[in-house]
C-alpha cells in the first residue's frame, strides 16, 4: 500500500502577479516576489525565475507563443526521461501537457513540465522547470500557474 | 563468485556475496575474507589496501546512509530487489535478475529518476475514475518468487481490471507490472518508513493504496506518481541533514 506523502504540495502559496508577452495575448499568474525577465527582442517569450537562495536550482516558468506554421513540435528529442505526456486543454483550447526530467550542464536534476496549445496561428507553451528534489514540494504552485494561463483572442483573427 | 570493473566508468558489476564482502571491507578492512578480496583486487576494485577511489563516494554511502531504499519492481517474467543508500552522494544496487548486481554511486537528487528507469514509469493512458478493492492475496501473488504463483495472481488481477477493459486485456495476456518502492529512514528516535506502490500496464496505471475496505486500486498518472516518488524521500537530502516535515 501507497502511504500519505506529507511532503506533496507542502510549500504555501505565495501572493501572485501577472506577467504576459507582448500585446498582453497571453498571460500567466507567478508569484510576485518572482524576478520577471523578458526573453528575445519581440517580447513573445516572458519568464518569471525564483529569487536565488545562492545554492539551488532556480525554479522558472517560461511563458512562450512564437509564430505557429504546423503542428506543435515534437517535444521527445534530446537526452531526457519522458515520464508522462497528455491531450489536455489549454486555457480551453486543445492541447498537450508534457513532463520530463534531465541532467543540466551543470548536473544538477531538473523536471519539466510542459503546456502547450495553438491560437490564433501562434504557440502558446509555458514551460516550468523545477530541481527534482521540490516537484512535490511546489507541486501546487505549478499546477496553479497551469491553470492560470489565459488567452486573448486577437481582433480579426478567426479560430 | 562473479566480479567485473571498469574505473574508468566506475562500473561494478558483482554477485550478492562479492557485494557484502566489499562493503564489509569499506567498514572494516580487518574482517573481510581474503579470498573474496582477492577477487576484488584482481579486477582492480581493491587496490593498495582499499576500495578504488571511484567506488569510495557509493560505499560511503553504504556504510553511513541517512536512508536506506528497496524497488521492488515485478512481472510475469520475474522479480527484481533494487537496493539505494541515500546520503549526500547516494549509492544504487541495481539487481540484474541473473544473481549478479550493478553497484554505482548516483547523486541524490538523480535518485528519482533511477527509481523511475528502474520502474519502467512513463507516458500511459488516463484512466476513468473509479476504485476497485484489490485481495492482499492477489498482491502478494503478484509479488511473488514463484512464476506460478504471480501468473495465477496476475489473471486475477486482470478479472478486478474489468471497470477498465484495456487494462484488463493487458494484464490477461501478461503484460502487467508492479512497483513498489519503500524507504526508511531515522528521525530522532524513531524510523519512518514510507511506501509507495503502484500497478501498471501499457493501458494505464494504477496506484495501491488503502481505505476503510482495505487495500484497493486507484487510477493515477505517472505526474502524480512522480510527485509522489520525490515526495517520499525525506526533505533536504540535498543538505548535511534529514530533516523530516512535520
């Protein structure tokens, strides 16, 4: 028999803020004490990275919607461990959720988990990479960031 | 007697015998068998009078683990006893079904991911929510020694699979798995000893827990049972300490 995890979700949840990409089409809920960086020059790849206690893995959410020309990409390549992948919606509208683990450079064990969906011609994917050791620990911070990606429909673009 | 060893990879294949003997050296090079150690010295796994730097980190944390870890992992073919020692550098005992064994020093925090190798955890199918009660029995055959015995308790397990008929069809024609992986470890004065077990096929997974009924089987996602696996482990095992939440 499976015993009760007193570890799992045990981190309380912080005060959130809202960070999205350019144009404010998409958006996600992070906690607000987060450093928010905004990644490449067109402000379609927004991050929010935990503040750097000097010894562990900084945990980041990376909050991405890139031109989308086909179908999302094929997110199995590389030297990881698929542990699980999923058609789930995405802030309702169909798409995958992908959790992975790997070695970084640096050795250190890092989980990914993945959302990712297509509106409006463009991907929109958050990323949230976590050290393995804390998956249980900020498991609900995670799902609660998943659940608050929201989407803005663009004017005069048609689903 | 079966030892092999490679320092450059620091790869330690040995038998259950070899395995006590080295670690009984790490302790206490003064009581270990002379002919055993021989056999390890000429492999190169002992050399002047001590364990090959390369295997030192993983016996230490043999000799002076703050947890100790068992995978338990089953099929219709046979049953596989892994061994993990965790401490600041953390040690796995990997049992490769032919009495022999790979010993290996794997950082802590690289410890879930062994287990989920070990345990064959991936992408599976969801499962419609519902609970089936599951016969102490059936879970014991499952986990049985005896071929007989686990492929009579796996065709009763596809026959409590039937709310999930894909499941169940898997697990008829033999393709079922089961994990379970225990830890222990002390917390002041006492130990805490924590499982976490789980049924799986192609078709989906389920996880063993226990209600009022007794033990029964619930569908999960390997997210959750991946969840759950680090979860279990005891906090800070990144850090000098085990620090238990309360």
């Amino acid at each position: 028999m499976s015993d009760a995890h007193p570890a799992m979700g045990r981190a309380r949840m912080p005060r959130m803020t809202t960070i999205s990409t350019s144009g404010g089409h998409v958006s996600i809920a992070v906690p607000a004490s987060w450093e928010t960086v905004e990644l490449g020059p067109g402000g379609d790849v927004v991050a929010a990275v935990e503040p750097d206690d000097g010894s562990r893995f900084r945990t980041n959410f990376v909050l991405a919607t890139p031109a989308a020309d086909g179908p999302l990409p094929d997110w199995d390549a590389g030297d990881v461990l698929v542990l699980d992948r999923d058609d789930v919606q995405v802030a309702g509208h169909p798409g995958t959720h992908r959790v992975t683990t790997h070695a970084t450079p640096a050795e250190e064990s890092v989980t990914t988990e993945s959302w990712a969906t297509v509106v409006d011609g463009r991907a929109v994917t958050l990323t949230a990479n976590i050290g393995t050791l804390r998956v249980g620990e900020l498991a609900r911070l995670v799902d609660a960031v998943a659940a608050s990606i929201a989407v803005r429909r663009r004017e005069g673009v048609h689903a | 007697m079966s030892v092999m060893f490679d320092a450059t990879t620091a790869g330690l294949r040995l038998d259950a015998e070899s395995f006590i003997a080295l670690a009984e050296y790490a302790t206490d090079p003064a009581g270990a068998c002379d002919r055993t150690l021989r056999d390890l010295a000429d492999v190169g796994a002992v050399v002047d009078g001590a364990p090959h730097p390369a295997l030192r980190g993983g016996l230490a944390a043999v000799t002076n683990s703050l947890a100790s870890l068992q995978v338990l992992v089953t099929d219709p073919e046979g049953v596989a006893l892994h061994q993990g020692w965790l401490a600041r550098v953390s040690a796995m005992l990997t049992d490769l079904g032919d009495g022999t064994y790979d010993f290996e020093s794997v950082g802590t925090e690289f410890v879930p991911t062994t287990v989920a190798r070990l345990a064959g955890l991936g992408p599976r199918p969801r499962l419609a929510a519902v609970t089936v009660t599951v016969d102490e029995e059936v879970l014991d055959g499952l986990v049985s020694n005896a071929a007989r015995r686990r492929a009579s308790a796996g065709e009763a397990l596809a026959d409590l699979l039937a709310p999930w008929p894909a499941v169940s069809a898997a697990a008829r024609v033999g393709g079922w798995r089961t994990a379970c992986v225990d830890i222990a470890f002390p917390v002041r004065d006492r130990t805490v000893a924590r499982r976490l077990a789980w049924v799986d096929t192609d078709a989906g997974l389920l996880r063993v827990e226990a209600d009022d009924r007794g033990p029964v089987l619930v569908p999960t996602t390997p997210t959750d049972l991946w969840r759950a696996l680090v979860s279990i482990l005891p906090a800070d095992l990144d850090t000098d300490s085990v620090v238990c939440p309360a």
